[in-house]
C-alpha cells in the first residue's frame, strides 16, 4: 500500500521560474505553459503522480522529465531537479 502523498508548493522565484516543492525533492521549471503560456505558479501540483497541470487548457507534465503527459500540447516543458544539497535558486 503506497505512503501518504506528501505535501506540495509553488514558488515563484523569478520572471520566468518557479520552483516546485514535492515532500524533500525541489524542482526548477518555466513559469509559463509551452502551449498557450497559462502561468503554472496558478497550476495544480499532483504530488503523488510528480505532475503539474496548467490552469487554461489543463495541459500536464512531469515534473521529472518535462514530458507532456495529457492535454492540447506535445512540447514539452522546461525542468530541472535541484539537488538536495544544492541551495534553492535565490538562496545561494
């Protein structure tokens, strides 16, 4: 039986990042959906599934790979994992 989903948050952290917190893992992707530009910090965080889900058109990428999963778009989105003993983006 799989564990409690564990928490999620979005923070923005420039222009054009945000950085996306699942559990202890933090994630640096584009602020903006490649297909209509919907401003992901507004998305929904799916943290068992490591997805993020654009609030216009419902388009939905792995927070691992940047892969498209599901909706109207095949490009896919700008990610990287920061490490776990990498400070944050800012906070260097």
């Amino acid at each position: 039986m799989p564990g409690p989903t564990p928490p999620a948050s979005v923070e923005q952290i420039s222009e054009d990042r945000i950085r996306v917190t699942v559990g202890d893992r933090q994630f640096e992707v584009g602020a903006y959906c490649p297909h209509r530009r919907g401003h992901l910090a507004h998305g929904y965080v799916n943290a068992a599934r490591l997805r993020i889900t654009c609030p216009l058109h419902h388009s939905s990428y792995s927070l691992e790979t940047g892969e498209a999963i599901t909706g109207p778009t095949s490009d896919p989105l700008c990610v990287r994992e920061i490490p776990g003993d990498a400070p944050a983006p800012g906070e260097a």
